[in-house]
C-alpha cells in the first residue's frame, strides 16, 4: 500500500517500540497497543471537539492488529474525527510501521468519545454534527462504513 500523508484534519503520533514495550515474543505487547492508541484516539477527540473539551472514553468501537510490531520499528499512528453526534465524537486510528519508502498498515481503530459536564452527564459539543456524513478520503472511508455498522451494537 502506498504510504498516505496525514493532514491538516488528522492527529500524527510516532513511537519507538522499546525492549520495554514488548512481550516473550519480542513484539509490542497488546496492553502497550491499547496504551498507545487510548493516547491517539484522544488526542484525536480533544483536537476535534475543540479546546473547551472535557471528555470521556465511552467505548472503543473496534481495534485490529494485523501484524506484529517488533522491537527497535517506529510505528505512525494517524487519527481522525470519523464521525459527530450532538456529544460525542467518533475518531478512527490508522497505523503504519515506518520501514523505507514505504508504510505497511499494521492497526486501526475506531472509538467514541462523550463530552460530559463536571458531574459526569452527556453535554453537547461546541459545534453541532453536520447533517451529511463527513466527506473522506481513504483510509478513512474504510473506518466510516466500520463505524455505520459498529454504532447499532450495543
């Protein structure tokens, strides 16, 4: 897969994989991964909803691993607002492991955030959801018909 750029409307985070981050198999632990993407998805959220936020994780929608990261790779992970309730955000994560010229897509993950008042109830977001589904490219696109299908379980 060609490697894709982040822009103005996406978060970048970039990690070392350290001997401390991996398992018995010299691999980057799945806690260390959900560690990793919590941090991404939120900064995700905070930068989406704007710089009055006060949110909190409600759920995460869905998270896949495709291969194993091993120690001494730096890995990429973007984000992205997917989708926009009237107090909630839904972000999706796409990773990539940086090797040469090219990124191989290692992650990706979708999860929703709440916007909630100081006594921990649902307060709606600064800006309102749009009436149209956000308009995206790829990766994003594959993450936001994810979302479609995710949000009706419970």
């Amino acid at each position: 897969m060609a490697e894709l750029h982040a822009d103005d409307a996406e978060t970048l985070t970039h990690r070392l994989v350290l001997p401390r981050d991996a398992n018995h198999h010299g691999t980057l632990y799945a806690g260390v991964l959900l560690s990793l993407a919590l941090e991404a998805g939120y900064a995700t959220a905070f930068r989406a909803a704007g710089l009055n936020a006060n949110l909190v994780l409600k759920r995460v929608l869905d998270l896949r691993c495709y291969e194993p990261v091993p120690i001494g790779r730096v890995i990429q992970i973007r984000g992205r607002e997917i989708h926009r309730a009237r107090a909630q955000i839904i972000v999706g994560l796409w990773g990539s492991i940086q090797q040469g010229d090219q990124a191989s897509p290692w992650m990706d993950s979708l999860m929703q955030f709440v916007q909630v008042d100081p006594s921990g109830r649902p307060e709606p977001l600064d800006e309102e959801p749009e009436d149209e589904p956000i308009a995206l490219d790829l990766p994003w696109t594959l993450l936001q018909e994810r979302v479609r299908k995710l949000l009706h379980v419970r």
